[in-house]
C-alpha cells in the first residue's frame, strides 16, 4: 500500500472514531463547522443535489431513511476523503462527481445508524469478534453504496476497499 493510500485508510479510522466521541457524549460542546475539518465548507445547493439524487434511488432511499437529515460539507483537499464525523455531519470529497456522493452519502448513512459500533476501541481479545461485525456493516454499505452509483451510472471517485479497511480497524484493536 502506498504511503499515501494508507495516510487516507488512518483518516478513515480517525473520522469513525469521532463519530463515537460525539454519538457518546451528546451534552458535550457543540459540535465544530464541517466537524473540524479546516478546509471544508458547507454548500447547501449542492449538498441538496447530492441528497436529491441518493433518494432518487430506492438503496439511497432506504440508507437515508433510517438517519436525521445530515449536514454535508465539501473538502477540496487532494488527500479528502468522504467520512462520517459527529452525528450527523458528512464531509465529502468537493472533486468528486455529485452522482458518486450520492452513493457515497448512502453509504456514510448507513454508518451514522451504527456510530457505537464504529465507535469502540475493543481489545485485543475481543478484536475478531468486532472486526466481523464492523466488517458485516461494511459490506452492506459498500453493497448499498455500488446499487446507488450503479442506478446513477456515477463515475469512479474515491473510496477505500474492504481490505483496506479491514487492516485499518483491525490497527485499532488495542
Ligand atoms: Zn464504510
């Protein structure tokens, strides 16, 4: 794996473990603009678009069913990745096509349902027992995320393989 790929799987890991700390601890201090991630920026129009098209599709509208409407902000950075951060905050890659947000916003809502489990920080011992379960979630949000770009004939754009992030979560195990 080159070093900039795993650069992106440990901001993967570090975005789910900020939607524990915040799905955990719902009296702490409001939650920072774009989930603290400096170079985002929300943009209504287009977080609407994005929106409009998941629920287009019956998968995008089943993810976004189940979850509080989400706040979606734009990161242009090169290094971007498209991650859950607190409750309900979506940062997306800005350089993507909006049809492959879509796909990826009914992926992350998926993970917005699940934010305890992707939250923890089991231990060793208990290490395959979670990973299976997060993995089992994965799945379904790389299933559900592929029949939305697949309805939407979206584009390639970015996104991590589960065996990617199967090395990631198993690094949290402690
Ligand atoms: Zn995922």
């Amino acid at each position: 794996m080159a070093g900039h790929e795993l650069l992106r799987v440990v901001t993967t890991v570090l975005g789910a473990a900020v939607v524990g700390a915040f799905g955990l601890s719902p009296g702490a201090s409001p939650e920072p603009a774009c989930g603290g991630f400096v170079d985002a920026r929300p943009s209504p129009a287009r977080a609407a678009r994005v929106l409009s098209l998941a629920r287009s599709t019956p998968e995008g509208r089943r993810a976004l069913a189940g979850v509080s409407e989400p706040e979606i902000c734009f990161d242009p950075g090169a290094d971007a990745r498209s991650v859950v951060v607190g409750p309900r905050t979506l940062v997306l890659v800005a350089q993507d096509d909006d049809r492959r947000l879509a796909a990826r916003a009914a992926h992350l809502s998926l993970h917005r349902r699940e934010a305890s489990l992707f939250g923890e920080s089991p231990s060793v011992a208990g290490c395959d027992a979670w990973l299976s379960r997060v993995l089992a979630a994965e799945r379904e949000a790389h299933a559900t995320e592929a029949a939305v770009a697949r309805e939407l004939a979206a584009p390639a754009g970015s996104g991590e393989s589960l065996e990617e992030l199967a090395v990631a979560y198993r690094a949290r195990c402690r």
